[in-house]
C-alpha cells in the first residue's frame, strides 16, 4: 500500500466513522470536557495535514508518543501547507491541522459550512527565517524594505540581479525561493513584507527541505522558512539578520523572547476537529501529550516554547470545551510571547 492509499484508507474510515455517529453527539454542549463515545473506543488513529513548519513539531511528538504508549496510536502525519491543511481540515477531513497562521476569516466560514468546530491551540513561537547561500559573502542583513523590493509584484522580471538592491552588492543573478501558496508561512510573509501576494517568479514549494536544497546550491539563491529547518542546516546556509527599522536583528530565541526580531516572529499553531475529540479518544490523548511534552520537543526540534502557563491554559480550554479562535482571521504580526498567552486567557 503506498502512502497516499495509506492516508486515503485513514481519511475514508474516520469519514465513514463520524457519518454513522454524527447523531450521538452533534449537539455537545461548548464548556464540556471532551467525552468517549462508545461506539469509536477502538479507533486508534489519527489523522494530521497541514503545516511544512510545524510539522517537524507534530511528527516528534507522534513518535515519542508512541514510543511511550501501551497502546501506540497510527498518527498519519502530512503536509500539504497550512491553507491546504485547512481545505482539508474544514472537509472534515483530518482530525488535526498543523498551522503557520492563524485561521481565515474564509477557512472558518468553510468549516461552518460543513458543521466543523475547532480549538485553537497555539503550540510554538517561530523566528520567520531569511536565508542566503554560504558563497554570499555581500550580504550579512537585509532591511525589510530590501525584501520588499526583491519580493513585490512590480519586481516580477525586473529585479533579477542583487546589484539591483542595494549600491554596493555585486552584479550576481539573483534566484528567489520560498513556500507554495499553499503555505502558511507564505501567507504571512506576504502579509507583514509586501502588503500583498508576492511576485510569482520564483522557485516555490510547501516541502521546505526542497527549499533548503535549492538555496544551499544556488550561490545566488535568497529564501525562507521557518527556524528548525535553518538550524537543521545551518552548515549549507547562512542566516541575514533583518533590520525593520531598529537595525539588523539575527533570528535567534534570545530575539524572539525579547520581541526585538519583528515583524517575522510568529506564533505556531494546531487545530483540532472538536468532534474528533469527542468521539475519538486517541485524538484526546494525544492531545493531553502534545501539550504537555510540546515545551521539551518545541526547543528540541528547533522553535521557540511557549511559557508554561500558556500550555497549561491551553489544556484547561481544550478540557473545558473551548472551541473557536481569537485571531479574528487575520495574521496579526508583532505579537509577543506574553500578548499570545493573553489572547489564549479569551478563547471564545
């Protein structure tokens, strides 16, 4: 069986499963702790999409979980970027979405459509990493005004060469690389550096280590990604430190804490199907286990933890049935550390 079969196997059973149980529990009340149903005991599998960047989070998590477990659960684990997490996500297609963002304000009106409730739990804070081959030896930071002359519409088969940025670079071809449109953290990017869809020149792709490979081979090359897939690799590429306006920031955990690495500090997220939790109890807990090793395995992998009160709370909502978001479907750059905890303290 391949891997697609595999997952579309997963996918038709857990349909399949929440047709014939729709009736037990649609009407659930919101501030209910999540229950079993007695007709899905033994389900053990769980299904997740979503996100390239948190997907190194979800995939340590899973194993460890397992590792542990007496009773190991088949977590099928994907990525397909966080906006086609979500189209699968709001299907009801996936029990988790990993995500970059925040939800839309579009994403939700298609999980209304289809009854899919949902909780928001924040997981990670991510340094949005700006990369350049190691042969770059002009450029050690760049300005987010620079990004946005290399990465706007208007630039699109005019700015093709570094000289073209600032005075000084050399007359070196310049070779763009970042996230599909599929992606989270392209959303993001293009939100809080341009304004506005990028130029569509450039070479993409939700898979962030074929990213990591094109810069690493490009002498030319310039992308981004998230933080854990620069420290990975920090032998094949080089990290600019980005100015927004205080002078040239590294992305580092010191900065993020601190709240000096903006705009490209970004909290990381899970979605989980709330009737998922409800009659699946692999899904719940798995969640119980995600947030509690997720402060461990975050630093491990490669991001930022949260606080420890901030996944506490977490827990205490998704325990007490807290379904929905607080991001009012926008992307919200320049939050902190301590401004993501306050918004969780309001989950509606």
């Amino acid at each position: 069986m391949t891997a697609h079969d595999h997952r579309s196997w997963l996918t038709l059973g857990l349909s399949l499963l929440l047709a014939s149980c729709s009736s037990t529990t649609s009407g659930a009340p919101e501030g209910t702790s999540p229950q079993p149903d007695a007709l899905v005991q033994q389900r053990r599998t769980v299904v997740i999409d979503g996100s390239s960047t948190v997907f190194p989070i979800t995939e340590a998590i899973a194993a460890a979980y397992n590792a542990e477990a007496n009773d190991p659960v088949e977590v099928d684990v994907g990525f397909s970027g966080t906006g086609g997490g979500f189209k699968k996500f709001c299907a009801g297609q996936t029990d988790i979405s990993n995500a970059s963002r925040p939800i839309t304000t579009e994403e939700m009106a298609a999980c209304d459509t289809n009854d899919v409730r949902f909780y928001e739990l924040p997981v990670a804070f991510d340094a949005l990493t700006v990369v350049v081959n190691p042969q770059n030896t002009w450029a050690n930071d760049i300005t987010v005004a620079e990004l946005k002359t290399m990465w706007s519409p208007g630039a699109q088969g005019r700015i093709t060469n570094w000289s073209q940025v600032r005075p000084g670079w050399p007359d070196q071809p310049l070779t763009l690389f970042g996230p599909g449109l599929d992606s989270g953290t392209y959303d993001y990017f293009a939100d809080v550096v341009v304004g506005q869809a990028t130029r569509s020149d450039f070479v993409a792709s939700e898979d962030d280590d074929l990213l990591v490979r094109g810069v690493a081979q490009t002498p030319g090359g310039l992308g981004y990604f998230g933080l854990a897939y620069f420290e990975d690799n920090s032998g094949s590429l080089k990290a600019l430190a980005v100015d927004s306006g205080s002078g040239p920031v590294v992305p580092t955990v010191e900065n993020v804490v601190q709240s000096t690495y903006q705009p490209l500090a970004r909290p990381l997220f899970i979605y989980v199907n709330y009737t998922s939790a409800q009659r699946n109890p692999a899904v719940r807990e798995f969640i119980e286990y995600y947030l509690q090793t997720a402060p461990t395995v975050v630093e491990e992998v490669g991001y930022i933890p949260l606080t420890e009160e901030a996944y506490n709370i977490a827990l205490v909502n998704f325990h007490q049935g807290e379904a929905g978001t607080v991001f009012d479907g926008q992307p919200q750059p320049n939050l902190t550390l301590g401004e993501v905890l306050r918004k969780t303290k309001r989950i509606n």
